[in-house]
C-alpha cells in the first residue's frame, strides 16, 4: 500500500511539475507577443532627421511607381486561368484562357527526353503579333500523338489551330486562339495561353509590340 | 491688428494640433521608409514577391510594386520570437500529399483529347460546365488546403483554409497538443539553445485562397514581412 501511495504522490508531483513548466512557457510566450510587433519598438527618427527621411519617402514613392508598366499591359493568373488587359491600376478587360496542364511527356525511345506543359511564369514582353498564324508543330505534338516526327518543315505547318492571332512572348510561346473553346478556363494547354475568339481579337488589336506580359 | 490676431489665433491652433501627431507621424514615416526601402530593393527585379502584412491582416503577391493577388487573412496565431519581421526567401514548401504531375507516354493524349466546341463563347465567361471534364492536368483544385512554409530566417508558416480542418478526433486531438503544448515547451526550450523558434499560424476564409497561394508560392520567392 505505501508504495502505491508513493507512487501516486510521484506521479502528481510529475504533473505538476509539468503543468509548472507549461505554465512558464505560456508566461514566457505573453511576454514575447507583449514586444511584438518588433518594429514599433524599434530607433524613431530624430527631429533633425525628419525632413531628410520625409524626401526620402517621397523618392522611394516617386522610384516604385516609375517600376509600374506603362500603357496597356496583359496580367495572366494560371490557377485562375484568366487573362487581364489592364491600363495602369484599370482592368480594361478580361477574358477567360487556358493555360499549361501541368503535365509532364516522357518520350520512352529515342532521345528520352521529357517536356513539361507549364505556362512560363515572370515578366514578359509581347514579341510578336501574328495574324492568321500558323502552327509549326514542334517534336513533342507528334510524340505526343505517338506519331514519327517528320523530317520536313512542311509536314509540321498546321493552320488553324492557333485562331485569328497570336502574340509571341518568347521561346515558342504564344497567347493564342483555339479550337477548344469549352475548355476555356482550365489548365489544358501545352504552355501557351489559349484565349477565345473575341477577346483575342480585342487583344491583339490593343496591345503594341513590347508592352509587358506578366504570368503568375 | 485684429487680423493679426486672428492669423496668430489660426497658427496656435495649428501648432497645437500638429504636436500630438508628430509622434505619431515620425514612427509611421520611420516604418514606412523600412518597408519602402525592403520593397524596392524587390520591386526593382523583375521577379514576383509576396508581402505579409501581419497587422494589416492581409497576404499579397506582387510585381513591380503592384499588387497581383490579396488574400485576406480570417485569423492569425503565433508562437516564439517576435523578430522574424523583414526580407525573408521561402526556402521549402511542404504538404502532407504534395500534388503530383501527370506522367504521359506517347500516344497517350490522342486518346484522351476531347472534342473542340462547335460555337466560340461571349467575352469573359466561363464555358458552361468547364469542370465537368475529367482532364489529365495539374489545377488549382488539386493544390492542398494546408501546409507549410519554412524560411531562411527561421520563420515556420503553416497555411490552412478555414474549412482544412484535421482529419477526425485524433487528428483535431494531435493538433491541439501541438499548438498548444508542444509548441510553447518548444519554444521555452529553444530560447535557453538560443535558437529561437517563430511559428506562425494563417487561416484563410476559402479554399481557394489556400490553393492559390500553394500555387503561386515557389521555393526561392523572396517577400517582405510587416
């Protein structure tokens, strides 16, 4: 029996012991939110330095809005699969694309090379702007289909897959039209941006060479 | 005289409302500077970064200093060293079933391709049904609802959704240990090593806001925390 007695008496010194410790680490965490946020506590500026920093302010302003994209420029969201044509913080308008799957093509003879279908992301620029362009299909649309790929330039032009127009933005990439219209808005493209008739043609009709793609 | 009266009668009062907010007025000059100062040394590149504005209570992906997505945050929790604010790089995103690519062999998308519509659509809509085709892709709905984020600073973020809830009484019971004893033992301890632990809890209100940032959140993006 006493060593039962024992025992139990360990065993609730343990616990509160434990319940001891824990409470200081919650005492100990108080008082860490208590100093936060740890940039209001931080140097002020001294009166004869209030000047200086207030024109320094105003240049940091002046320099970041000199960053922002001038003119029309084209924002593209992939998980949203939704382009934007914007003037400055205007959304002139949008449309909704498709965008890369996300999928990745093995080629298991051959060269073994491997290709994934994502849609670029970074700052671009609009390179190119074809209209009734046609499509050069390069060695993945034919490993893909599981056909040989041709020797002759002429047995990969393909035209009218690509829609009315399409706007280069570098290496192989376009926004361009498509056949696959119910598919707008989800993520089914090899990495180009597939957008609908209409609003390629208003697209492609605004935006100058040059102006600013961004992909995210 | 009267009109000199009146013109030193408007400078007083002016003297006076201006004194109490200058101080008021110097730490928020003080703070915006830091933080223009660490956006721009960001905005200048042309690569995407993201600002965790924690008592503006908001996640924002940005470029060139314009803002490209905001995600408000529904509520906030926090354990360990509060200084882990500034510029910061996500060095490893985490999830427990990471979405996985598609691997297709040739030959494999002759089969599955579906049909082209027979009409073009209006501008700016969705197609009817879009989700009601089964594709081979990678889509924001296949992105997870929770997971983490580490940081070179020592910074831990864990993202959910609202409605990302642990997976059954266990589930709720391990994470409730974790958050709540685990972490402040952790913490208690890590200080006397001098390491410092900092973790940070952000609850989104939608899925999608918590799928979106999985998405947009690669390893190497470099963001600012207010």
């Amino acid at each position: 029996m006493p060593a039962k007695r024992i025992l139990i008496a360990v065993a609730a010194l343990l616990y509160l012991g434990f319940l001891a410790v824990l409470g200081g680490a919650y005492l100990v965490g108080l008082k860490q939110v208590s100093a936060w946020p740890p940039g209001e506590t931080g140097p002020g500026i001294a009166d004869k330095d209030l000047s200086r920093v207030q024109r320094n302010v105003l240049q940091l302003e002046r320099k970041m809005s000199g960053l922002l994209p001038k003119g029309l420029y084209i924002v593209i969201d992939t998980a949203e699969n939704r382009l934007y044509l914007k003037n400055g913080a205007d959304v002139v308008r949008t449309a909704v694309v498709s965008c890369g799957s996300g999928v990745v093509l093995e080629e298991s003879s051959g060269k073994q090379r491997k290709w994934v279908f994502d849609t670029p992301r970074g700052e671009f620029n609009v390179k190119s702007k074809i209209a009734n362009p046609y499509w050069v299909k390069p060695d993945w649309a034919f490993i893909e289909e599981g056909e040989a790929v041709p020797r002759d330039l002429e047995d990969r032009i393909e035209s009218g897959t690509l829609g009315d127009y399409a706007l280069g933005f570098g290496e192989g990439y376009f926004i361009h039209g498509t056949l696959y219209t119910r598919l707008l808005g989800r993520n089914v493209t090899h990495g180009c941006v597939r957008v609908g008739d209409e609003d390629l043609k208003a697209i492609f009709k605004a935006v100058p060479l040059g102006a600013k793609i961004y992909i995210y | 005289m009267k009109k000199a009266a009146t013109i030193a009668a408007f400078i007083a009062i002016g003297f006076v409302c201006a004194v109490p907010g200058t101080s008021q007025d110097k730490a928020g000059l003080a703070k915006k500077q830091n933080s223009m100062n660490s956006e721009y040394s960001l905005a200048k590149e042309s690569n995407f970064y993201f600002v965790l504005d924690v008592l503006g209570r908001k996640l924002e992906l940005r470029v060139r200093g314009m803002v490209l997505r905001s995600w408000p945050l529904k509520s906030m929790k926090f354990w360990g060293r509060p200084g882990f604010s500034g510029n910061v790089e996500l060095v490893h995103k985490s999830t427990l079933n990471a979405p996985e690519r598609i691997i297709i062999k040739p030959g494999d998308a002759a089969k599955t391709e579906p049909a082209p519509a027979a009409k073009p659509l209006p501008s700016g809509t969705t197609p009817a049904n879009p989700a009601e085709f089964e594709l081979e892709a990678l889509e924001l709905k296949d992105m997870p609802k929770r997971f983490r984020l580490d940081f070179d600073n020592g910074l831990h973020v864990a993202i959910k959704s609202n409605n990302a809830g642990p997976a059954g009484f266990l589930g709720a019971l391990g994470e409730a240990w974790r958050w709540y004893v685990d972490l402040p033992l952790r913490n208690l301890f890590s200080r006397k090593d001098g390491k410092g632990l900092a973790e940070l809890q952000l609850t989104f209100e939608s899925d999608k806001d918590a799928q979106a940032i999985y998405w947009h959140f690669f390893e190497g993006i470099k963001g600012i925390i207010l």
